[in-house]
C-alpha cells in the first residue's frame, strides 16, 4: 500500500512539474508572439544563443542582458522585415528571457545583417513555411550588436 501510495505521490509531483513548464512555455510563446505584433510594453530580461546541432541545446555561445542592447533587439523584433536572404543562413537556438520569469526557446537562423525566427509548434523551420519573424539590424547598429555577430561569425560554426 505504501508502495503504491509513494508511486501515485511522485507521478503527481512529476505531472506538476511537467504542467508548470509547459505553462511557462506557453506564456513565453504569448509573450513573444506580442513582441513580434510590436507590443511595446512587452521586454525581454535576457537572450541566450546556443549553437544548434539537432539533439538539443548546444554550447552557449552568447548571453545578452544589457538593457540597452536588449531594447535595440526588441525594437527589432516588433518589425518583421519581409525581406528574407537566400543564402549564408547558420542555426542557432535563442532562449527569449522574459521579466515576469517566462522563457522560450526558438530556432533561428542567421544571416549577414540579421536573422529569423520560428517558434515552435507554429512554423517548421527548414520545412518551407515562412518565418514567425524576419529581424534586418537597422542602422546605427550598436557596437554589442557588431561584437555579438562578430562573435558568432568566429564561432567553429560560423558563416
């Protein structure tokens, strides 16, 4: 009895667990699908990039959580710029860091001048369907900008 009773206690424990990432997942994508609609009262807390190599997160390679370069990226992502490059794209994984604590991994792929994004479960990236965003860095880009694609360009999976 005791068994069972410590089996159904950490299935729901495991379920709990489970349901609370899965909320704070969905928040995430609310919250960066109001970012990519131009809602200005939506900021990002931090951006991750990771290098992609298909089984999961890869090496970090980027954190960003300078305000000020967090807002020129926001400013970025609320236009979504239909000019999209044939060539010279590298996939990365971005983690979208929200203030309210929510988060929310997405493939990008990067190119010279920008990068686009896909959310999962919205569009399928490398499948043919279009891009939940297209980010063109508008000039004046700042200097933490340059260095973070410079340092993305020198990473072994630079392009």
């Amino acid at each position: 009895m005791k068994r069972r009773l410590t089996l159904v206690v950490v299935a729901a424990c495991l379920g709990l667990v489970w349901a609370d990432s899965r909320q704070s997942e969905w928040a995430g994508i609310e919250k960066a699908k109001a970012l990519f609609r131009g809602d200005k009262t939506v900021q990002l807390r931090a951006i991750e990039i990771h290098l992609y190599d298909g089984s999961g997160w890869g090496r970090w390679e980027v954190l960003c959580c300078d305000p000020e370069t967090l807002r020129y990226l926001e400013g970025c992502l609320r236009r979504d710029d239909p000019k999209r490059p044939d060539a010279g794209f590298v996939t990365y994984e971005l983690r979208l860091l929200f203030p309210g604590g929510e988060s929310l991994k997405v493939l990008s792929y990067w190119f010279a001048g920008g990068f686009e994004v896909y959310i999962p479960g919205l569009a399928s990236a490398g499948d043919g369907d279009p891009p939940d965003v297209v980010v063109m860095f508008r000039q004046p880009v700042p200097p933490s900008i340059e260095q973070m694609v410079h340092s993305l360009r020198n990473s072994p999976r630079g392009w």
